[in-house]
C-alpha cells in the first residue's frame, strides 16, 4: 500500500510518499508561509503525483492557515482517489523524528502564539503522557525539565534553562510520520488548535 504523508502545520512544507514502510520520495521547504501555493506542486512532483491508497495529514497545533491547507488538501486528494484520510498531532511527529535521532523520553517545545510555547511530553514508545498545553517559556521550563527537548523552539528553551539541557532543533518532516504511534491516528480531520481562540462573541 502507498501512504502520502502531508505536512504544512509549521514554518516547513514536506509530503513524502511511501510504499510500506519504504520511503519512494519526498519534498521538505522552510518556508514560514506560503503552503498554499508550495503544497500542491510539491505533491504533484511525487511519482504518479503522489497518488496513494492512505494519506495522513497533520492536524495541528501550529500555523493556523498551515493546518486547513493541509487538510484541505488532504480530504481532496482522498476524495478523488478514493483514499483512507487520517490525521496525526503534530508534536507527535516531532517527538518521533526526536526518537529516531536517538532520544527517549521527549518533551516537545514549538512556536505557540502571543509569545507561548506549545509544549508536551511523549514516552520512549511516541506517546503522549500529558495533555498539550500553550504556556509561556517560564512556564514550559517546569513542564518538561529533565527531558530531552525538541521542536522549533528547543535552542531557546535551553537557553533559558538553568540546567543543562540536550535541545534538538528540528521542524516537523513527513518523511518520519511512519514513526508515529498507529493508534495515535484519527479519522476525525479537526484541527487541533492547542488554545482557545482569540476572538470571542461578544455578551449580550
């Protein structure tokens, strides 16, 4: 079975295709925006324009326009070929590029908004053992002191750090979502937002 994997949640635009576990192609770009006039070329220069029996698309949390680029893009592409669509947390993927660079226990630190940090920590196996949270630096200190830190933000969480940190920074790249946990994928394609919205109605 081929997989496309579809990843726009942050400051990169990456898909890679697969067959099994085996990785036929891939496209990575440090963008910071622009997804959508980068995403679909970039499939389209996979082999057979990417065309796959299963996609698995990021869900969040990160780039707001990212996240519903890719899925947007994602529920098409399934509709056209008849395809599985599932959703992956993107903070999972950067622990599972952290655990294949050889780290265990992982706290994930990427870019949040208004200043916050998205933070989480995931086990030895990929999996979380926390809830995701949007805190500030100080904060994301406490929460994932004496773990390996990785994401976007892992340097300056070292640098703040008292203590010695091992940081890895890296951005999310589809080329490692089959390192995700498989039960930690959905079917059900909502953005994960990982803070409540700026906007509120108003009361009467």
């Amino acid at each position: 079975m081929r997989t496309l994997a579809i990843e726009t949640a942050g400051e990169a635009c990456s898909v890679a295709l697969f067959r099994g576990d085996e990785l036929i192609a891939h496209g990575h770009e440090t963008i910071g925006r622009g997804h959508a006039e980068r995403l679909v070329p970039m499939i389209e220069r996979l082999p057979e324009k990417g065309r796959a029996q299963e996609i698995l698309v990021s869900l969040g949390p990160g780039s707001f326009t990212g996240v519903r680029i890719g899925l947007a893009a994602g529920r098409a592409l399934g509709l056209v070929w008849g395809a599985v669509v599932l959703g992956y947390p993107t903070l999972a993927l950067v622990s599972a590029i952290a655990r294949d660079r050889g780290a265990k226990n992982v706290g994930v630190c990427v870019n949040g908004g208004h200043g916050e940090w998205f933070v989480q920590s995931f086990d030895r196996d990929g999996r979380p053992v926390d809830d995701l949270s949007s805190v500030s630096p100080r904060k994301a200190l406490v929460s994932l002191a004496g773990q390996v830190v990785a994401g976007n933000r892992a340097n300056q969480f070292a640098e703040l750090s008292t203590e010695t940190v091992q940081a890895i920074d890296l951005l999310a790249d589809a080329r490692h979502v089959p390192s995700i946990p498989r039960d930690l994928l959905t079917d059900k394609l909502s953005p994960i937002y990982g803070r409540a919205p700026d906007a509120k109605v108003p009361g009467r």
